[in-house]
C-alpha cells in the first residue's frame, strides 16, 4: 500500500473512533473525514489494479476537478431550493466555517464517483488499459446519424419541471440534465453516453453505475452517524428509509453519477475551447459567482439548525 492509502486508512479508524467517543471536530464533520479517507483508499486500490488514478496519473486534472466538482454539487443544491427535498441539521455558526464545510464535502463528489466507477470497471469488467471510466473518449469517427431531437425537448422538459412543479416532479431533478446535455458533448468532440451505447459500448454507463449506487450506500450510512448531517422531506416516499434516506431514493444516485459524468466532461470541454487566459478568467468568475449564489440560499433555506458546539476556540486560525 502506497503512503497515501496508510494515511486514508488511519485517518478512517481514528475518525470512527473519535465518532463512538463523539469527540470535536470529527463528530461535526465525520463525512467529510470518512470520505476523504475513503477516496485515499479507494484510489490506491485502483493504482493497485490499474497502474493510473486520479491521486497518481491525473493529478493536475485532479486539482481542476475540486472546485468543479463543488459547483457541480451547487446546481443541484441550487434545484433543491426549489424542490426542498433535503435540509441541513447541526451546521456551524461561523459563516467562514461553515462554507469551508460546504467547499469540503462538496470537493469529494467527482473523486469519489469518479474512483470508484473506476474501481468498478475494473473489478467487474476487468478493464486495465484504455481509458478509464471517468474519463472520456474522443469521437474518432463521425456519428451515423445525429442525436433525436425529441431526446432534447425530452431532457428540457425534464430538466424545467421540478423547478415549476416541484412536487411532483422533483424525481426529474436526477434524468433531465442526462437527456439534455450528453449530445451536446458530440459537439465538443466528446464521445458521449448515448452514441457509446449506440455502438453496443455500454461498459461506461454501467461503471457509472455501479459507482453512483456504491457512492450513495457510503454517503447515506457516513452521514447517518454525524453529528452535522442532511436530512430528507420527500413528499409521498418518506415512510421507508434506510438511514435518513427514503428507500425509493437510492434509484437517483446511479443516474445521479451519469449527470457528474456529462456535467464535468462538458464543462471542461468549454474550458478547453477557451485558451486564452481572459476567457479562463470569465468562465471561473462564473463559476464563483454562481457558487456563492448558492451557498448564501443554502445558508437562508436549507439549514434547519446550527450546531451547539462551540468552534470559537478554531477562530485563532482565522484572526
């Protein structure tokens, strides 16, 4: 095991520890200890595999991926504000620390779904070489027919209504964005989900998977034990749960991880048509302006209860 997995281990078992013992701040902020750590294991299993990951082979990727991966996260928290399908309990009072914690636990979505629909796409397919199913695939030939417009008009109108009929069509959240923005990515050169499942290449949609359903099992049972933690109020599917999480709602975490996929791959792919240091400048504004949007109406709407522990003695770090 390489000296990052060692670490990913320890800090696991000591943050589990300090969980049962419910000692300051790994009580508050076990989920982002445990995923942390979880992501440094699972990282140097799959360099294990592999030979490549995230933390090894694609480190400079990696770093753009953090901020993206909290942006990406804030879209759908931006839908949650009007569908109100999760609130926050027991956040700290400190604005500063509360969004570090927000920027903390945000920053583990795309590494962690990435990696272990990495992992799964080797484990179950046995796939080593070529890229990874994170990754993404050039079109090497041009397509055979074009995408349907009927599967945009579908994606728009999947997309559009939780915002307008958010009680009813708040499932929508988790396919919409799918159906809307993957043929866009044929535009940018990308091969995307829909034309690798038209050729009979579904290996990348089932690691996806895979990997969203493994990721949302791990996120509802850290989260369940934290002391900061969310909790649901999905209309008509509340009464059976599996930790906080109702059960029917653990059929979004696998297309949950296709839309990380779609949404981060079409992202880059804007970034890497703007060369130029201004137009880099513009689209990363963007992305700040809208992040801070959103942390503010996640501080007025989806936080129900701040904390009672008292993180004033942490303030020194920030005089």
């Amino acid at each position: 095991m390489r000296p990052y997995g060692w670490a990913g281990l320890l800090m696991l078992l000591a943050s589990e520890l300090c969980l049962v013992l419910k000692i300051e701040p790994f009580y508050s902020w076990f989920y982002c200890f445990a995923w942390w750590s979880y992501i440094l294991l699972a990282d140097n299993l799959l360099f294990t595999l592999r030979g490549a990951s995230l933390l090894t082979t694609r480190k400079r990727e990696l770093w753009a991926m953090l901020p993206l991966s909290v942006f990406i996260w804030l879209l759908f928290e931006g839908y949650n504000l009007f569908i109100r399908n999760w609130a926050y309990d027991g956040m700290p009072r400190q604005i500063w620390l509360r969004w570090l914690g927000y920027s903390a636990a945000f920053a583990t979505v795309l590494p962690g779904v990435f990696t272990t629909s990495d992992l799964a796409d080797v484990l179950l397919f046995g796939r080593r070489t070529g890229s990874a199913a994170s990754e993404f695939e050039p079109i090497r030939e041009k397509p055979l027919s074009r995408p349907s417009v009927m599967i945009f008009v579908l994606g728009f109108v999947l997309t559009v209504a939780p915002l307008l009929w958010p009680r009813y069509f708040f499932p929508t959240v988790w396919l919409g964005p799918v159906f809307l923005l993957d043929p866009l990515l044929e535009r940018f050169g990308v091969r995307s989900l829909s034309l690798s499942i038209a050729s009979s290449d579904r290996r990348r949609v089932w690691s996806l998977i895979l990997g969203g359903l493994t990721c949302g099992l791990l996120w509802e049972f850290w989260n369940f034990w934290a002391a900061s933690k969310w909790i649901y109020t999905v209309p008509f599917f509340s009464e059976w749960r599996v930790f906080e999480m109702p059960l029917l709602g653990f059929l979004g975490f696998p297309p949950f991880a296709l839309e990380c996929w779609v949404l981060y791959h079409l992202l880059t792919s804007i970034l890497r048509q703007r060369k130029s240091v201004p137009a880099q400048a513009a689209f990363w504004i963007v992305v700040l302006s809208i992040s801070i949007a959103v942390f503010w109406g996640i501080d007025q709407h989806t936080v129900v209860r701040f904390s009672a522990y008292d993180w004033r003695p942490l303030s020194w770090l920030f005089a």
